[in-house]
C-alpha cells in the first residue's frame, strides 16, 4: 500500500468510529495488504487520537465509569474486568 491509501483507510476507520457506521473490511479493498500495513494503519490512527487529545471513548453503559465499591461487594468470580 502506498503512504497515501494507508493514511485514507486510517481516516475511514476514524470516521467509522466516529459515526459508529459500519465499514467494509480494509482487506477486500487491498487484497495485497500486509500486516506492516496493518501496523501503519493502526500508529496513523492513534496518532490523531493524540493529537486530538486522546481516545474518543463510545458513550453507553459498557464505558461507563466503574464503581469501585460495588466491585468489592461482589464475590470474586463476579466482578467486572477493569
């Protein structure tokens, strides 16, 4: 893959995740893709998540912030992973 489509595929995931919208995989787009590609991606990626002050955590029940106290009173094979 060349810089140019490892940088469009790594704002389509952003955008993607952004939205929440659904994208094909990267893969059926570039058959020829290797896992340094992968890589390239991903770094692209969370690059601009620095830049843009950090990882933009989905809103919903399964990020909310975890209640310490309630995880204590629970039996130990009970309590939610961190």
């Amino acid at each position: 893959m060349e810089d140019t489509q490892r940088r469009d595929e790594a704002i389509r995931l952003l955008d993607a995740y952004r939205t929440r919208a659904p994208i094909d995989p990267i893969i059926e787009r570039f058959p020829t893709m290797t896992l340094d590609d992968a890589y390239a991606i991903q770094s692209l990626q969370i690059d601009e998540w620095r830049i843009g002050g950090g990882h933009p955590r989905p809103q919903g029940r399964a990020h909310e912030p975890r209640d310490a106290e309630a995880d204590r009173r629970r039996p130990a094979g009970l309590r939610r992973a961190a």
